[in-house]
C-alpha cells in the first residue's frame, strides 16, 4: 500500500471508529454507489470525510467547496478538493455520480442545482442525495430531540451547550426548531429536493430515514465512550420512528440520468 492509501486508510479507521453518522452515511452509499471504478463529485465535501473513505475504497473522488479554510483540511486528508461554488462549477471530464451529503439543501437556488448536476454527468450517471427533510418535524419530534439535547449536556457527554440568552430554555420545541432552522435563503424542504429531483431524472431509490442522531451524536465525545452512546440515540430514534412516535427527517434518494437533456 502506497503512502497516499495509507494516509486515506488511516483517516477512515480514525472516524469510522468514532463518527456514527459517517459510518451510517458509508453504509448507505455502499449500497447505491455504482461498481469501481466510478467516478464521483462529492458536492459540499466539507473537511473531506466522506470523500477520504471512498477514496479508500476505490472511488475516483473530486471533492468541491465554496469555503477556502475546509477545502485546504480536505487537501491536507488527502482528497483532490477545488474551491468554488457549486453553480459555476465545470469540468471537461464528466462525472458517474453527483453527491449531495447534507448539501442540496444548502443551494440557493435548487433547479439550477439539479441542472449543473445533470450537466456535470455522463449519461446514465447517478444523483445521490443524502438528505435533511426539515419540515417533516413535528412537535413530538421536536421535543424529543430538544430533550435528548438537554440530556447529553446535563450529564456532560455533549462538549457543545446552547446559549441560554437565545430564550431556548421555555421556548416551545417546534417553534424553537423553525427559528433555528429559518436562514436566508431557506434551506429547501426534503419535498421540493424529491419534486425538483423527480423532474430531471429517474428516481431509482427514496426512503425517508433518522436523521437527528447524527446532528446529536456530532456533538458527543470523540471516544468508546461516545461512540456507544451514540449508537443508542440511533437505535432510539430508529425505533421511535417505526412506533410512529417521531416522524424521520432524513430523505435518501437516487435518481438516474437517462440520456443527455
């Protein structure tokens, strides 16, 4: 194994262990990503996780991001990063697979997303979002996700804590949630990515998913310790979701360019 692979083999055991949401996030991937070698444009690759593990597992990965101060973390991990902005971005080699992990939702403007993904794919070539449906929380969510919160930070597992001149305290969880979730623009709704989604190309995979444990289990200790608490805030949220408790605010979804429009 080369000094590179290593590098990239490294990045992965190190998160894998720790990071249950990227784990959770590989997994899924792993089952719609296309055979190796294919090559993939991780949209909004952050600090460049995602992309270090495909890497790792054979994938041809560009990773792309407007923010100049995580594109150089992701080059320093090893990941061939640019720094630019999604909609005025153009390569001469198109692409296999276009990747939204958490980062449609962010576009300003949404169809000329979806367009500027389909342009940047070969035909046949795959769109994956991997999702946050923020209008899908209701009120008993909401709360339940507000009180896992509390909980974390009383019993000082989370190493973030909310500011409390922010009136969070008594505030009623669903409106607490739609305030810090109003940006401007508006993030998209998990509705308007699948409708918008649906109209370029053929959907192949949509699921609705948990989603909350992995925003919590960010802010846990990066140790054992942390880890297997976040497995239990994952099963719990899993598990409500299927008694109907709280509702699931992740959407996962896949679409397939046909041919070239």
């Amino acid at each position: 194994m080369g000094g590179g692979e290593s590098q990239h083999a490294d990045i992965l055991a190190t998160v894998t262990r720790h990071d249950l949401d990227l784990e959770d996030q590989l997994g899924f991937l792993a089952t719609v990503l296309p055979a190796l070698p294919a090559r993939l444009l991780d949209v909004g690759c952050g600090r460049g996780q995602v992309s270090a593990a495909l890497i790792t597992r054979g994938f041809d990965v560009v990773g792309l991001d407007p923010y100049p101060e995580v594109v150089q973390d992701a080059v320093e991990a090893g990941v061939p990063a640019v720094e630019a902005s999604f909609l005025d971005y153009d390569c001469e080699e198109l692409f296999d697979v276009v990747l939204f992990s958490r980062s449609l939702h962010h576009v300003p403007d949404l169809e000329a997303a979806i367009d500027r993904a389909c342009a940047l794919l070969q035909p046949g070539g795959l769109v994956v979002a991997d999702e946050f449906a923020l209008e899908q929380a209701d009120s008993a969510t909401a709360a339940w996700f507000y009180g896992m919160l509390h909980v974390l930070e009383s019993t000082g597992l989370s190493d973030e804590h909310d500011d409390p001149s922010q009136g969070a305290v008594d505030e009623e969880p669903l409106t607490r949630w739609q305030r810090e979730h109003a940006e401007n623009p508006p993030l998209h709704t998990g509705t308007s990515m699948l409708e918008g989604l649906s109209r370029r190309l053929a959907i192949e995979h949509s699921e609705q998913t948990a989603y909350l444990f992995g925003y919590l289990c960010g802010r846990l200790e990066p140790s054992d310790r942390g880890y297997q608490v976040a497995k239990s805030v994952r099963q719990l949220e899993r598990g409500l979701i299927r008694e109907g408790a709280v509702t699931p605010t992740g959407l996962r979804v896949t679409g397939r360019l046909l041919h070239d429009v």
